[in-house]
C-alpha cells in the first residue's frame, strides 16, 4: 500500500478529480448524494439511455483526506504528455480508466476506448511506481501491465467508491476480492473473436451457434489449455496464506475439509477455492466449492465445504435428470 508519508501523488485521468465511474442501463441509479450526468448519445432504441454518471466524491477528495501531509495533483490524461509530465515529478502516480458499458450496447473490442491505453504506457514509462485503477464492466486488454507496479480493478464502485479505492490502496482495508470471471490476455482466446451481429442494424436477426456447449468462462480456457491473464477468482493481498491437512470424505457427496493459515504480517480474507478436475468420465474443471474466511497474522482455522451433488454430475438431455457416474 502506499506509505503514509509519501509526499507527491498523480493522479491522472477516468475524471477522477469529479467522482467515481458508472455502468448504464436499468441498474443505474442515481445516488443520495447525487451525481454528475454527462449525454454520450448514439443511435437505436436504448440511446435515450446512454449517458455517463459520475458519482462524488472523488477519488482525488478520498486521497486528500487519507493522505493529509502528500500533494495530490490531478490531471485529465487528455494530453498524454502533459500526463507524464506530472508523473515524472511524483512519488506515485495513479492512472484512472474507464470503459463504459450498458445493455443494448456491445463494446466491439476488449482495448480500453479514447487513447487511454497509450495514456497509460506514457505515464509509466515517466514513472516507473505507476498504479492503474480500472473502472469498467468488463475485461479488457492491457498492453501495458509489465510495465506498471499494481493493478486494482474497482469495476463501477458505486457512490463510496473513492473513498474504499483509496482504503485499498492506502492498507486501511486489506484487499480480498476475487475475479467473477476471466481476464484473456487478447481477443484471439475468446470463443468469437468477433461479435456476430456486428454492425448489423438494430433489430435484424442473427443466429449463434454456441459450439463451446457448458465450456463457458474458465471452463473454455482449462478445455484448450490457454492461459488467461487474469483467472477466474484470482485476487492477490497485502498478507499470504497457506492451505494446510486437505481432506476428502466420500457419502452421498463429497466433503471436503481444510486448515487456513495467514502466513504474513497483516490481517486479511481469503477465499479458499476447491475444483473438481477431472470425473470417471475424464478431464472436466469445475468450481464445486469455497469459503470466504477473516484471519488475523498467525490465525488459522478449518473451513468445511459440502459439494452440491449436480457440480459432480452430468445433465441428461433426453431424460431430463442429472447422472453421476460411478467411480473414484
């Protein structure tokens, strides 16, 4: 985290001296403590409903506050010079980005829109303690992840976003979410590298032929052997665990038993993960079971899992019912 007595913050882009970043769409909601509107616009029926929200405070108000001895400077990322400029001459520097995304509008591509990812490749190379905090619905690309020191993936953080942002990342909170999803290094892992109704006019029927079948998410990657960037329920932490005397009890399901031990200085939660690999039918990945759990340094506790019968069963299309072969 960042240290108490740092002395000069950039912060750069996502309008991040306004407020936090918001997805569109009939979750949106504005909040009680209001938020800032902006018209993106487009055509088709749902372009009524595309604007940006943007909720305060901002993140560069939570810095302040948090950080009362640092300068904490901002500027708009409009010119990535001017962006660099600044990092250079900062301890730290914190490139805000955002994606913004809604139902009735599919973004064409996973890079991050309006220049930002050359924004980013500029500010770190000025400076090499360069932390990127990404404000999006989804997964993107990241040319530039080797070379920047952290990465911290916000989402649409809501209208306390700034303020558990900056809890992150000054270890008042020790960070212990877990992805939803996979991260794919680029467009040529996915399934379709291409969307199917791409620039087809709204309202034009198009067919998909979902090929993958019940392959989806990690389950896709772990079928081809390709590696993502970023894993389904991967997160890292400002502490370490270590996973100690692994059970597995066979009756009507299977029950599985674990130690928990927080192995670094810093209290923290972890999210033990178990995955069924392989089944009498042969290979197959699945998440059947995990637990979210608080230690303190040093604490370690048992977590017991019961696994749902259907997660070690295969579905019968014809007779409508799961199976769960017999075997080890």
């Amino acid at each position: 985290p960042l240290r108490a007595d740092i002395r000069r913050i950039a912060v750069i882009g996502g309008q991040a001296q306004v407020g936090v970043f918001s997805g569109g769409g009939s979750s949106q909601v504005t909040p009680s403590n209001g938020a800032i509107r902006v018209p993106i616009g487009g055509n088709g029926g749902m372009s009524h409903y595309r604007d940006a929200l943007y909720f305060a405070p901002s993140p560069v108000i939570a810095l302040r506050k948090a950080l009362p001895v640092a300068s904490v400077l901002y500027d708009s990322g409009a010119f990535p010079e001017d962006a660099a400029a600044l990092a250079a001459k900062s301890d730290v520097a914190l490139v805000f980005v955002t994606r913004h995304e809604m139902e009735g509008y599919d973004v064409p591509n996973l890079r991050l829109p309006q220049g930002q990812d050359v924004l980013v490749d500029a500010v770190a190379a000025a400076n090499p303690h360069t932390i990127v905090v990404l404000e999006t619905g989804n997964p993107i690309e990241m040319p530039w992840l080797p070379k920047i020191a952290g990465l911290l993936a916000a989402w649409y953080p809501g209208q306390e976003g700034a303020q558990a942002i900056t809890d992150i990342l000054t270890g008042k909170v020790n960070p212990s979410g877990r992805l939803p999803m996979s991260f794919p290094e680029s467009e040529s892992q996915l399934p379709r590298t291409k969307l199917p109704n791409f620039g087809i006019a709204e309202g034009v029927a198009v067919s998909v032929d979902y090929t993958e079948g019940a392959d989806v998410g990690y389950r896709w990657y772990a079928r081809r052997g390709i590696r993502p960037l970023f894993s389904f329920g991967f997160g890292l932490s400002y502490t370490t665990f270590a996973y100690e005397h692994f059970k597995i009890e066979g009756a009507d399901t299977l029950k599985i038993s674990f130690e928990v031990i927080n192995t670094g200085t810093r209290a923290g939660a972890d999210v033990p993960q178990v995955y069924l690999t392989a089944t009498p039918m042969g290979s197959d990945l699945r998440l059947i079971g995990f637990s979210r759990v608080e230690l303190q340094a040093g604490e370690r506790r048992w977590i017991r899992l019961s696994v749902d019968r259907r997660l070690l069963a295969r579905y019968d299309e014809v007779k409508h019912l799961w199976r769960l072969p017999a075997g080890t």
